[in-house]
C-alpha cells in the first residue's frame, strides 16, 4: 500500500535559521496536506496543495509540490521560536497516510 | 463551531479493564478518524469512517479494538480488555468529505498500568 516517508526526523536550528521537511510517497498522489503539531496539542491544518509543481506561501512557509506529485517540502524562512513543533505531511491517494513528521526545536 | 469534542481528556485505568473513547465530530462533517500517537510509533490511523460507514479499519492493532459510529454525531472506541501497551495520546478528527482537510480534537491521554 501508499507509503508516505518523511525527513529529517528531528531538526534543531538557531533562531533566524531556515528549516526544510520533506515528504515522499511511494505513489502518486492526489493531493497533499501539510499539519503542525504544538508540544503538548493535537495537529492544525495548515495547508492542502493538489497541482503538479504547485508552490504556496503562507507569510515565511513555502511549500511546494513535486512535478510527479509523489514529493513535496515545506521550508520556513528565518524561524521564530512560535515555530517549535512537528511538522507532518498527510498523503492521499484514495486512501490518506500521515508521515512520520519533523521535530523542529529553535533555540533562542 | 466548539469544534471537534473527544472524551474524557484524561483515563487512568488498570490492564484487564475495558476503556471507550468517545468523539463527537463538526456538525456536518461526514468523516470522522481515529489516530493513536506515541513517541515510538508517531501517528498511526486506526480506522476512519465516511457517512457512518467503516471505509478502512486495517491499522486496528488487534481485536481487542472496536470502533463504531452509530450517529453523524457520535463515535466510540473501546478497548477490551486493555493492556499497557495501550497506552497513548487517542486523536479523533473529522473532516467535510473525505480526504479534505482534517480537524482534529483535543485527544484523550490513556495511560494503562
């Protein structure tokens, strides 16, 4: 079945570093969601990408969506220390599988 | 919208015990998942449904695990009899159709000794 790999798995930066996950699929995909998960809360939405190579920001988050549709990343320009949580990507080819999710720390 | 309610938010409870988890999804939402999450296994989903129907139930660990969602409103899983491996963070999220975007709630901690 769909297998959704997600890397690195834990990330720790300096403040005003980038960051970058990546997500890969062993299908195509239909479409691809993107979630953050707060220490301690329950994962957020934050963004869906359905088109081959399509790239959407949202203030200092770029994410993109492979030609193939089988990968995608998210990168956060200069973080913020609001930035700390774990990144998942979820995949859907009929059938939705989270990743594994990135661990981003940001020291002050 | 309160969003996506799950209940209790906290169980404490002896192996051998049985222990339901209840959800209620966003009014006019047709599917509703169960997720477990630990450190070591990340986020797994259990089972989901669209329209009340079981679509997938394949990531159910083992028998000892039932989901049913007799209602648009209302979801349960039991576990019986639970074992400390059990032990996790229980997410139910529910989503406008399936496959759009997720909302999930609050999660209840089980912890199983």
């Amino acid at each position: 079945g769909q297998q959704v790999m997600q890397i690195p798995q834990y990330q720790h930066v300096q403040e005003g570093e980038d960051f970058t996950t990546y997500c890969n699929s062993s299908t195509t995909l239909s479409n691809i969601q993107w979630y953050k998960q707060r220490p301690g809360g329950h994962p957020v939405f934050l963004i869906q990408l359905v088109k081959s190579g399509e790239v959407k920001k949202q203030k200092r988050l770029t994410f993109q969506f492979g030609e193939a549709k089988k990968n995608s990343s998210l990168h956060i320009t200069a973080t913020q220390t609001t930035d700390v949580g774990t990144y998942f990507c979820a995949g859907n080819n009929n059938d939705m599988r989270f990743g594994a999710g990135t661990r981003l720390t940001v020291k002050p | 919208d309160a969003g996506v309610i799950q209940s209790p938010r906290h169980e404490v409870t002896e192996m051998g015990q049985e222990v339901t988890l209840r959800c209620k999804p966003i009014s006019g939402h047709n599917s509703l998942f169960w997720y477990r999450q630990t450190m070591m296994r990340g986020l797994e989903l259990l089972i989901y449904f669209n329209n009340n129907v079981p679509i997938d139930d394949s990531g159910m660990p083992e028998d000892r695990f039932s989901a049913k969602m007799p209602n648009a409103s209302f979801s349960t899983l039991k576990i019986q009899p639970s074992e400390p491996r059990d032990s996790a963070v229980y997410f139910c999220a529910s989503s406008l159709r399936l496959y759009n975007e997720q909302f999930f709630g609050p999660g209840t901690r089980l912890t199983v000794l």
